[in-house]
C-alpha cells in the first residue's frame, strides 16, 4: 500500500485505535504489538499526523512534517490552563491519617 492509499484509507476513528496500539503495546482487544507491528503502527502515526496534526501537542508530529516543540513556558501556559475556572489545580490532597 502506498503513503496516498494508507492516508485515504485512515480515517480519525482508525487513528486513534492505532494510536493508542503503539502507546500501551497492545491492540484494542489485548493481543500484543510484535516489533513489526509496532514500528509500522508508528510510522503511519507519524504519516498521519505530518498531514492531519493542524494543533500539535509538545513532541508529536505537526502538520507539515516537523516535530513541534513548545517551549518551557508555552507548556506552563497549556497547563494552567486546563483546569476549569474555580478548579484547583492538584489532583488530590490527603492529610497523612487519611492514607
């Protein structure tokens, strides 16, 4: 298959299953990722997002084909900004008899 077949052929919901096949090793049904299956998951990943990654996040693929890299306080400013107005930004807070 070639790269215009395999683009045409992966759509969002696609890449995603493959996406996170190449993230945890597994695909979605458990069976494990061979290194062949891995490497070639993850260069269609990163086919994928070099022509389809218009936002890309720190360290992926941007579209274009470039590795899009934020700097130190472009990644603060992304993570202050995830939480919701009035949302604290830790994840939990426990005094050490509650453990």
């Amino acid at each position: 298959m070639d790269v215009s077949q395999l683009l045409k052929a992966m759509t969002p919901e696609v890449f995603e299953r493959i996406s996170t096949a190449v993230e945890t090793g597994k695909w979605p049904d458990g069976t494990l990722l061979t290194a062949n299956q891995r490497d070639s998951a993850m260069q269609a990943v990163m086919l994928y997002q070099s022509r389809h990654n218009s936002n890309a996040q720190h360290m992926t693929v941007a579209a274009g084909g470039e590795i899009k890299f934020k700097s130190k306080a472009e990644l603060k400013r992304d993570f202050s900004t995830q939480g919701t107005l009035g949302e604290s930004p830790e994840i939990a807070r426990f005094e050490h008899d509650d453990i």
